[in-house]
C-alpha cells in the first residue's frame, strides 16, 4: 500500500537503484549485474527545472524511468506528490498518472506511427474519461501553443519533421495538464536551431501551466539557460549537484569541469584563452565499476586514496553537494567569483 508523505518537495527520490541482469559472454555464461542507477538522491520542487546531465550509459533515462514508475526500482524510495510509489502496483499509481507525464528520447520512435496526430494527443484524455468536447478544446488549445497547425491533426507522424514530432510528444504529455514532466533529452536528436526554439517553447509552457521539469540531457550546454538546478551522473550516481551558478560558474568535481571544458564557447579568443581539461578514455562498464571513486580511472586529480574509499556527496552548508575527496573549495570560489 502506498505511503503517504505531507508536504515537501513534489518529488523526492531517494537511494535510487535499478539494476539489470547483463548478457553473459562467450567465455563466461553466468550473467553479471548491471547497476545502472547505483544509489541516486533529489528532490524537485514545484515549478523548478532540475536538469540530469552525464555523458551516454550513465543511468539518466533509467533514473527517469523509474521516477515515472516505467521501470521498478531495484530498492530506494520514490515519493511522488505525496505518494510512495516506488514498489506500488501500476493500479495504485494509475490514479496519480494524471498528474506526471514523461517525453521519450527518441521522437521518431516514441510516436504510433498508426495514429492520427488528434488520435495521440486525445489519447491520455480518452483514458483518463475527460467528456468529448472537453478533448476537443484541450487538443486545440495545446496544437496552437506548441505551433502546430489545425490541419496538422489528421496527419501521421510519419509525415513531420524530427522538430515537430517532439512538439507532438509534448503536446501529448502537456495536455493532461500535469504538474511534474520527464523530459528525456528533448532535444538532442534535433538541429541546434530546432534545439533553441523547442527549449523557448517548453520555457513558454512551464511559465503558463506552473509545470516542474526533470530534463535530461548528455550537454551542459544544452540546459544552461532552462535549469533552476543541475545534477551530473556518472555511472550510476550523481557526482555533483547544486543551482544553475554553483553549478555553470563554481563547479567543484572534476568530472563537472571537464564537462564544462568540453562545451565550446561561442566567442574565438575566450576559447583560445581558457584552460583545456580534456576526458581521456571511455565511461567504464557499469557491470565492473571501478573501486572506490568511479570516476577515478578518467580523472585529473587522482590519488591514491580514490581507489580505496567512495568519496560520499556531501553538502558543505551551501546546498551545493560534491562527491570527490579533493572537491575546489567552493567558499573560496564563490568569494573570488562574486
Ligand atoms: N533493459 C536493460 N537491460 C540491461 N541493461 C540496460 C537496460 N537498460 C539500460 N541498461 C544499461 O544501463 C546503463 C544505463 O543506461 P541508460 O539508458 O539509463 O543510460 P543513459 O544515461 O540514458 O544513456 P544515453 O545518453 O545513451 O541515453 C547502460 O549501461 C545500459 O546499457
Ligand atoms: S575522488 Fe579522486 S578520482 Fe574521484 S573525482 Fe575526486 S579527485 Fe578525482
Ligand atoms: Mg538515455
């Protein structure tokens, strides 16, 4: 039966992990264990944007999936509006559908390719038994905000852009007027310029409908300018997390650097000036993470300690938190940057 918490943020994960039964392999058949999320900690609040940045296989989309209840989480609590949902049966969470909705990565796969372009927008309406003409108003209303065309509705999906598609598959999430979103990487499958006129839009909807967002992306550059909040995952668990300042302008891991050093900047001679830290080598395999701190065998400022114990992600008083056990001083920062 599910819990029932007061109060508080709209959604608070906490200890998140989801694991998977790998593929054995041709010289061994006993299947190893993937940790795809390995204990992961946040909370949303009402209206806010927290974005998940970390590079591919890092547990963003099933860190996603299990918040919206997709996926079941291996243990850990998910507490959405009020409600435990994390081990509920899908006919407790049904009720509270209403409510959260999520967009898919891919736009050219998440829409039924057999459907009318009114057929999926009405779809979440019909279900949750909204009155015919209520559906005809609320289908409307959302075509117009995304920019879509009234004769777009007897259309196919096959028959749009990349661009529109995902304008469809948040007109399809919004319509229901939710109050919490998953946005699984929105935007990465489109052009930059389609990119910018997507994250204006959701901007537009979040401001109008009071919507909270969790948006995923592999780019900090991507959600710079839309998130209250930035936390960045690397395998399987979030390595640093804090406000859009603490996070663009006095980043303390050194994964979180080397991310921000990896997004080009627009103007030639800050580029030329600033300091390169470059990742080497791929993101171990989350069946055999590496001892200690994961993300040691890619760091700059390993030692020897890193392998031996986990550094935990820790809060220094400024609700900022770092899991590193040689974070940048992040007091001295804020006053030298200020
Ligand atoms: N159903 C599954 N079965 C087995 N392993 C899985 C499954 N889904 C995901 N994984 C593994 O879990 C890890 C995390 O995958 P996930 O899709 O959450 O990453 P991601 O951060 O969203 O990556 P991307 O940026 O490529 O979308 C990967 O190693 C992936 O191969
Ligand atoms: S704990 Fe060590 S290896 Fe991990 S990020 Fe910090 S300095 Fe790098
Ligand atoms: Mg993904």
């Amino acid at each position: 039966m599910a819990a029932q918490v007061m109060g508080g943020p709209l959604v608070q994960v906490r200890d998140l992990v989801k694991t998977f039964a790998g593929r054995g392999t041709v010289l061994r058949k006993s299947k190893s264990q993937v940790q795809a999320v390995a204990g992961v900690s946040f909370d949303v609040l009402a209206g806010e944007t927290l974005s998940i940045v970390g590079e591919s296989g890092c547990g963003k989309s099933t860190t996603a999936r299990c918040v919206t209840r997709i996926l079941k989480p291996t243990s850990g609590s998910v507490v959405l509006f009020g409600t435990e949902i994390s081990q509920s049966s899908q006919e407790t969470i049904r009720p509270l559908r209403r409510q959260f909705q999520m967009v898919f990565q891919d736009p050219y796969a998440s829409l039924n390719s057999t459907m009318t372009v009114e057929e999926i927008i009405s779809e979440p309406l019909i279900v949750h038994g909204f009155p015919a003409l209520e559906i005809k108003e609320r289908v409307l209303a959302v075509v117009q905000q995304m920019h879509l065309h009234k004769s777009d509705l007897t259309r196919f999906p096959h028959q749009f852009s990349g661009g529109q598609r995902q304008r469809i598959g948040i007109a399809r999430a919004v319509v229901m007027q939710p109050k919490f979103v998953v946005l699984d990487e929105p935007v990465s499958a489109l052009d930059v310029s389609i990119q910018a006129d997507i994250i204006q839009m959701l901007e537009g909807l979040q401001e109008s409908l009071g919507l909270a967002f969790l948006m995923i992306a592999h780019d900090l550059s991507v959600v710079r300018h839309v998130s209250d909040r930035v936390a960045v995952m690397y395998l399987g668990k979030i390595v640093e997390i804090g406000t859009n300042k603490q996070i663009y302008e006095q980043s303390s891991h050194p994964y979180t650097q080397a991310l921000l050093a990896a997004a080009p900047i627009p103007d030639p001679r800050v580029e030329r000036a600033r300091q390169r830290i470059i990742l080497k080598g791929d993101v171990p395999s989350p069946a055999n993470p590496p001892s200690g701190c994961r993300f040691r065998t890619r760091c700059f400022k390993v030692q020897d300690i890193c392998s031996q114990v986990e550094p935990l992600l820790i809060d220094p008083g400024v609700g900022h938190q770092v899991a590193c056990h040689f974070p940048e001083e992040i007091n001295l920062i804020t006053k030298r940057r200020v």
